[in-house]
C-alpha cells in the first residue's frame, strides 16, 4: 500500500480521489478585507450557494470550527451580492447521484450467508424453549450453544446484529444481549 493512501493518524483513506475543497485564494482575500457584518452577508451567500459550513471555516485563515460560521450565517442579514459567487464543490461523500469527483461511499456489510439462514432459523426455534434449568445434553441447550456460535462467529465477520436476528427469526434486542455474553 503506498503511503498516499494513508491519512494523517495513519488510518487507510478509503477514497483518495476526494480532496478537501477550499474556497478560492481571492474569495477568501476578499471576505478578509470586509467588515463583520458585510462578511456574515457574503458567508450567508456562499452557505445558500451550496458551500458547506465545514469548508467556508476551514478556508479561512485563521480557520473556524462551522459552528461558529453557522452562527456567523444565522445572524446575518442577506444583502445583494455585487461580486458573482464561486460555483460550490460537488456536495460531498454523501451526494444520491454519485460524481466523478463525489463519489458515493457506502459501507458495504456482509449479509448472512443463504445456507445458514434455515439453520439460524432451526436453531433459534429450539433454542427459545432453553432455560436455566434444562439438562446440559438437551436439544434445547445444544442449540442455545449453537445458535450463540454461530451469531458470535458471524457476527467477527461484520455482519450486521440486525440481519443475524432477522434471519433467526428473533428480535434485534435478543440477538444483541446474545451477542454480548
């Protein structure tokens, strides 16, 4: 792996396509040489304009957490802007329409396998009549022990609690106190 898909915490960036974008060096001069309120207008404009809170605080020098841009935009009063505003960046990681430049990250996590779906299903009928007090060897704890297996082990491969409990047939709530013994 080179090291250029390592990010700063040393942690695999999954998408190196995707820079962060910045407002252009002269929007950021101009918005420096305006007084606070003319600056909250234009920030105002910029934010309507597409541009997020995250990437108007980080363009600017010294840079601001958006919450202080947000309270910047939510103070201000629009004004006609006479300067054209800078086209945004493709809207980010998020976009319904993924962009050359955007593309759309999704986590993809692994489903249950179809083969062990009738098993879980099997296992978890037999293994809801289990109690405290049925016998080591019974059925019913045999598939208890299983069923707890079989969840746990599918579990460290990423599958998802919810799609382990849908296929058994039982609750997320249930599934998931299974899985945290």
């Amino acid at each position: 792996m080179d090291s250029s898909a390592l990010n700063d915490t040393g942690a695999v960036r999954y998408n190196k396509t995707v820079e962060k974008k910045l407002l252009p060096k002269d929007e950021v001069v101009f918005i420096k040489s305006l007084s606070r309120p003319e600056s909250e207008s234009r920030l105002l404009a910029l934010w309507k304009a597409g541009w997020s809170l995250s990437v108007l605080g980080d363009s600017l020098d010294p840079r601001r957490p958006k919450t202080t841009i947000h309270f910047w935009v939510k103070r201000a009063s629009p004004v006609v802007q006479h300067r054209p505003i800078p086209t945004p960046p493709p809207r980010s990681l998020t976009t319904s329409v993924p962009t050359k430049s955007a593309p759309r990250v999704r986590s993809v996590s692994p489903g249950v396998p179809p083969a062990m779906k009738d098993t879980l299903k099997n296992l978890a009928t037999l293994a809801k009549r289990y109690r405290a007090r049925t016998l080591a060897n019974s059925p019913m704890a045999q598939a208890n022990r299983d069923l707890t297996a079989m969840a746990t082990a599918l579990r460290a491969m990423g599958v998802p609690t919810a799609a382990i409990a849908e296929a058994a047939g039982v609750s997320y709530r249930a599934m998931a106190r299974r899985l945290s013994k």
